[in-house]
C-alpha cells in the first residue's frame, strides 16, 4: 500500500525524530537521496551544469546541501537565491564551500537555457497558492529548457494537501519527497506536476491512518475473491444489472461485459436490451420482469444507459442488498433515497456528473477532487467513486482515508468505458468486497486492462472488458 500524510501530520513526526537525533541528521538523511536521485538523473554528474532555484527555509537548505553533494563530484552549481535575507545558512555556506556559486534570480533565465539540471527548491510543503511573482519566470524557463527538472519534496506552486493548483507552478520531470508521499503527489491537477515521484526513507513514525492510501497489485491480489473448492455460481455471487434503454442498448451490453468479468457466479440482466445481451453473452440470467421479480442477486448495478427511467432506478434502491449506481441513474436517484438505504451505495460519477450532482462547474471539481469527491460522500452518505485522470474513491460519510487508483491511461477517455467499470465494480460487490474496495479493485483492474488493451494505441470499451482478464492474471501471477 502506498499512503500519503498531510503536512501536519508530516511535520509532527519530523519533531519527534528531530528530537532524538543529532542536530541536522534528518536532513542530511533527506539531501543525500536527493542528491543520489540527481546524480541518477544526469548520469554523468562531472562536468554537467547545475541549477538550484532556492527559496527560504528548510527546502531551500535541502537544494542547497543536494547542490553541494554534485559540485563536490564536479558538476557546476549555481544557486539563484530568491529570499537572499533568508536562504538557509548551513546550505549556502555547504554550497560555497563546495566551489558553488550563486546570483540573483535576474540572472537565473540564461543560466537555465544552459542547464542540465534544474532544482526546484522555491517552496516547501507549507507553501500555499500559486508561484510569488517573482519566481513565474524561472519556472517558465525551466519548462522551456531542456533541462531535467527535479522537485524538492514537491512541485512549488502546487498545494500538498488537496492536489490543488492556483496559479502558476513548476512542472518537474521527478520529485523528489522525503519520509511519505503527500496526498498533492497523487492527486490531479497537482500529480500531473510532480512527473515520476522517488521516496526517500528518512525513518519518520507515522500513524496507522493516512489521509490517502494507493492499492499496489499485492494489496488488490489479497482483495480478489477466489471460488473455493465447494463453491458454484450461487455462492459466488449473482450480481443484478439494470441498464440499457431502446436508445442505448450498448450501455447494458458493456455493462454485462464488465460483470462477467468481476468475479461473481452468475450475471442477471433486467431491461429493455435482453435480446441484445443474450446475443452477445448467452450466459447471462435474462428477465423483463423488472428487478423486483428477476430473482435473488447479491448486489445491484443501476442507471447506464437508464435513459429516463426512474422508476427502476428508485426500484432497485429499495433492494436491501449493496447497490452500485452510474450514468443516467445518478441524476435519477434522490438524495433521500439514497441515504436512507440500510445496505451499502456505490456511486461512480465522472466529473460532469459529479459537477451536476454537487451544483458547481465541471472545472471546479477538476480542480479539487479531493473536496468534491468527500463532499459529495457525505451528501449522500454513500461511497464514492470519482473517475478521471485520478479516480478517488471515498468511504460513505466522506471522512475516511480517500483511495487514489495508481493505474489507468487516457485512453480509458472513450464512449462506454465507464459501464466496463460500473459492471466489473458491481461484480465485485456481489462477490462480498466492500463498497470501497469493490471500487478501488474495480478501478485498478479497470486502468489496468485499459493499458494492457491500448497498448499506446485508441481502444473500444469492448477491448477494455476483453482485457480484464489478462489484468486479473497479471495482478495475482
């Protein structure tokens, strides 16, 4: 499991070791991964052409001892000093010691366009908002240059704690963070900043809970259902899928597709695209006798493809069994209706529905994710699922640790995708997971068969359901 920490959980377990350490172990223990992290970057550290953008503080002293750790192995190291009054004592003197030099930031431009490697070391994890004026054009021109551009614990401009970006901010090939990731690593807009993330162990003690936690494939291979020796297709569980409408036959279609795959027993279809499910997947438990009267499920999907039809989206609610709700059944559904169910929700907006749901601009929920998909949890007091280029996943109630799914690819950005998801996350439910980690593992297999199917190449949702499988496979070999 890969956790992240706020920034003030992050700083308390920074005084608590501080305290039983010689003064400036810890960041010695931090510089000397940055500095390692650089030297791998350039591969040749002698002769190469550093630049440290230095702020003022602790993350600013971090450049500066990393600066001083390459020009000690024959790199030239300039720094440009932004806060001169206030740059870290140790570091400035570490670094002119080392033959380093340093300038204003009026000159750092030309030295940039010449750099192999850029430092960004402008802000550390308490900066909030965007870049200060002065310190827009130096990013600028890191972006311009040919430069690496490595990040000191974070891209600065970029809020640590919600993955928020307000303003301009710097776009590192690699960052560099110490002790834990932070939840703006992780997070969109703020992740597509940091570029590749290293960590770096500097033996903090961190509480059990993480405010944002990521599945690696051993954490989704443990959550798997795997049929036993007596089990069939009953005790496997029989997952209910109504979706599909005359217009949009293909949503239940796609929908099936993702179930079949999910691991429960048995797939039951209700609504108006029975003949074009059996014809694609004759295994599917096929009924037009509405939810109610299709037989016993273990969990529901709604809504994909629903088109207008209430009723059954209100029907299906009304199950005492967990229910997953997508598409056209998120508008349907009350907000009531929701809360006041006794078994778990599963929600799965993407961020125009959400953007709906919560009365706001599709910008504004792809701008803070974090606060949209927690909002929109405890509105409904059910889990949610928010898909996009990081999909959340929220506890029902909001106020538990938020999952961010590692995997996926842009072209998962196709017409139908979403239903593979839907019917794949409700097959899970139906086979016993959680309601948060029937999305997660949903999610995960979901980006992870989109990569395998794309290839670097456009995909169908069909070529995504298809891919499952092979994602299965690779997550448990």
């Amino acid at each position: 499991m890969r956790s992240a920490y706020s920034v003030e959980t992050v700083r308390t377990a920074e005084r608590e070791l501080m305290a039983r350490l010689p003064e400036g172990a810890l960041m010695q223990r931090a510089v000397a991964g940055l500095a390692a992290a650089c030297a791998d970057l350039l591969g040749r550290v002698y002769g190469s052409r550093v630049v440290l953008l230095v702020g003022s503080g602790d993350n600013g002293g971090d450049t500066l001892y990393a600066g001083a750790r390459l020009a000690r192995r024959g790199a030239g190291v300039t720094a440009v000093l932004l806060a001169p009054e206030r740059t870290h004592a140790g570091g400035l003197a570490a670094l002119r010691r080392a033959g380093g030099r340093t300038v204003a930031p009026g000159a750092g431009d030309a030295l940039i366009e010449r750099a192999d490697l850029v430092l960004d070391g402008i802000v550390g994890i308490g900066g909030k908002g965007g870049l200060r004026p002065d310190a827009v054009p130096l990013a600028a021109a890191a972006e311009r240059s040919r430069a690496a551009i490595v990040a000191v614990d974070l891209p600065s401009g970029v809020d640590v704690d919600t993955g928020e970006v307000h303003g301009a901010a710097v776009r590192a090939d690699l960052t560099v963070t110490f002790g834990t990731h932070k939840p703006g690593l992780l997070v969109d807009p703020a992740r597509e900043y940091a570029g590749s993330v290293r960590l770096v162990d500097i033996g903090l003690e961190l509480p059990a809970r993480a405010e944002l936690e990521a599945l690696q494939h051993a954490d989704v291979a443990r959550l798997l259902p795997r049929p036993a020796a007596e089990s069939d297709k009953y005790r496997r569980g029989v997952v209910g899928i109504a979706a599909g409408s005359a217009r949009y036959p293909g949503a239940a279609v796609l929908a099936v597709a993702g179930a079949l795959r999910g691991g429960a027993g048995a797939v039951r279809y209700v609504g108006p695209a029975g003949h074009a499910v059996i014809a694609r997947f004759p295994e599917t438990l096929v009924s037009d006798q509405g939810p109610r009267r299709a037989g016993r499920v273990q969990a529901w999907v709604v809504g994909p493809g629903a088109g207008d039809d209430a009723a059954t989206v209100a029907e299906v609610l009304e199950a005492e069994v967990p229910v997953l709700i997508d598409a056209d059944g998120l508008r349907l559904a009350e907000v009531a209706a929701v809360r006041g169910r006794g078994a778990p929700t599963l929600m799965t907006p993407h961020a125009g529905e959400a953007a709906a749901l919560l009365g706001v601009a599709r910008e504004e929920v792809e701008g803070a994710r974090l606060a949209a998909v927690r909002e929109l949890a405890g509105r409904y007091g059910a889990t949610v699922l928010l898909k996009g280029s990081t999909t959340l996943v929220a506890d029902a109630g909001g106020d538990g640790v938020v999952r961010v799914n590692a995997t996926g690819t842009g072209w998962l950005a196709t017409a139908g995708s979403g239903d593979v998801l839907s019917g794949l996350a409700g097959s899970l439910l139906a086979a016993g997971l959680s309601a948060v980690d029937a999305g997660s593992v949903g999610a995960y297999l979901h980006g992870l068969a989109g990569r395998f199917a794309a290839e670097g190449a456009p995909v169908g949702a069909h070529d995504v359901a298809e891919a499952v499988g092979r994602a299965w496979r690779d997550v448990v070999s």
